[in-house]
C-alpha cells in the first residue's frame, strides 16, 4: 500500500507482473487475474490480486473482470483463514483513484489477514449522522447516474 505511484501502461509493475516480466510471489493466476504477495504487507499473507489487463480504476475496468478480482480475493479469504498463517478476521480493500490513496494506478485489491495486535490500521472518520432529506438526496443522485 505504499511506494510511489506508477504510470499506466508502459512502466506498470503490475502489468510487468503479469507478463511475467517482473518477480511475484505468486498465489494464483488464470487467463484474467493474477494473485502475489505485496512487497510491503501490512501482515504475513498480504495478498494482492490484480487484473492482468491493465486498468487503472474501477470506472475502466470491465465488470466481468472486476467480478473475476472480487470472487478470486473471495476465495483467497477463505484459504487464508484455513492456512498456517494467523488469520482471525480479513480486510478487502480497493482504493480507487489518489484520494482514495490509489499508490499503484492499476486496479488492485488488497487481501490483508488481520489478527488482534498486528499493528495495522483502517480508520475512517465517523461523522455525525445526516438527515433522511439530505440521506435521499444523495441516494437519488446515485440512482440516477446507475440509469442507462
């Protein structure tokens, strides 16, 4: 999660990955995802999964591939929790764009085993609670940019 921010395409580590171009310890590859340990875990088992076509967000990649990445992490939970490494809870996590503290700009979701005391952090700040009103205003606005 952390390390300076690539270009896209051409230069991509994830894309060098991939190709097999670039070393990865490897969990998992089929003909769309690719699956290796992040170089900088937050904890033992820190997976990443990653389409191997290059994209750089969740607004350019293809929904089947972002179904292929969510159901691969999906799996790899699971073979988490039943490894060797200590595992009591996992974190998926996607960061879409550099506000969302996007450092690799290729599509990738973090698998991340967490256990009490493993000196990793996910904090968001909590905010008081809206309104219904302003609640719906927001829903609508979602709503309306899912219609075709």
């Amino acid at each position: 999660m952390s390390g300076p921010a690539t270009s896209t395409g051409d230069g991509c580590v994830f894309c060098a990955i991939a190709a097999g171009e670039a070393e990865a310890s490897v969990v998992h590859e089929d003909d769309e995802v690719i699956a290796f340990l992040d170089l900088h875990p937050v904890t033992p088992g820190h997976l990443l999964v990653v389409p191997k076509r290059h994209s750089v967000g969740l607004d350019d990649t293809d929904p089947d591939t972002g179904r292929r990445v969510w159901s691969v992490a999906h799996d790899l939970a699971r073979a988490l929790r039943r490894s060797s490494l200590r595992t009591d809870g996992v974190n998926l996590l996607l960061c879409d764009g550099a506000a969302a503290f996007q450092t690799v700009l290729h599509l990738h979701l973090h698998v991340v085993p967490r256990f009490e005391g493993d000196g990793g952090e996910l904090m968001f700040p909590i905010g008081p609670a809206h309104d219904r009103a302003l609640l719906e205003r927001d829903a609508q606005a979602i709503r309306e940019a899912l219609a075709p």
